[in-house]
C-alpha cells in the first residue's frame, strides 16, 4: 500500500507535523501490524521524527540548522546557492520506518513524524508505504 502526499510549504525552513496523516493512512487500510515508511523524494527536504509537543523544539532546531549551515557561504560553488538546504536535508535524512503495533504508530509520548522543509516556499510530495507483518 502506497499514498502519495502534497504540501505547499510557506517558507524557506519550516517543519510540518505529518504524523496525523501516516496515522489516518494506517487507520484507513485496516492495517494492525507492519511497518511505516515515510519517504521525501527532494535533495533540499526530509524526513524526521521529534519531539512534537513544544513549538520552541522546533524553532530551536532549525536555527541550530541555520547555525551549523549558514544560507550564504563565501566557498559555496553551487549555482543554485542553496547549498545550505542541501546540507540541512542530508542531515536529516530522506526517510524513516516506523513500527504499527495494534493499528497505531508505536512512537513515543512526545515523538512527531516531521516533513522538513529547507529550500521553500514550494510545491512538495512526501510518500508513505505501508508492509504488512
């Protein structure tokens, strides 16, 4: 089972909750027991799981992004000069997999699945594949 998801996302650097959505697609299929893969097919997007429950964690997080990958760098040779954006979504990643246990997503108390956004505003897709024990 496959879904394929759109985001229009509003800014440069921003991190959209997806986690109610994977969880609708499970409840949707009926599915009790397998595994979630959550996938983002852009080289200046990803995918991440995180705390979701206090805004400021996620503020934190991209200015330490915006800290470690400066948007400007005098050495940076990419023509598109999002070079930063590249780097930001390596870090985070492309995809994660997450367990379903009982018809939900076994994540912690705190734990959101995030669509990372780092080179927007822009028209994005995020895929979820749903495997079955």
């Amino acid at each position: 089972m496959l879904k394929k998801y759109t985001l229009d996302t509003a800014k440069r650097d921003v991190l959209i909750d997806v986690t109610a959505h994977v969880q609708d697609f499970i409840s949707q299929a009926g599915l009790e027991s397998g595994i979630a893969l959550v996938y983002c097919p852009h080289t200046t997007a990803g995918i991440t799981i995180n705390e979701n429950a206090d805004p400021d964690v996620k503020r934190d997080m991209l200015r330490r992004f915006d800290e470690l990958y400066p948007w400007s760098h005098t050495l940076d040779l990419h023509d598109e000069g999002n070079t930063a954006a590249h780097m930001k979504a390596s870090t985070v990643g492309s995809s994660q997999q997450l367990i379903i246990h009982q018809g939900k997503l076994l994540l912690g108390t705190w734990q959101g699945i995030y669509f990372c956004e780092f080179d927007g505003p822009r028209n994005r897709h995020f895929f979820v594949k749903l495997m079955e024990d």
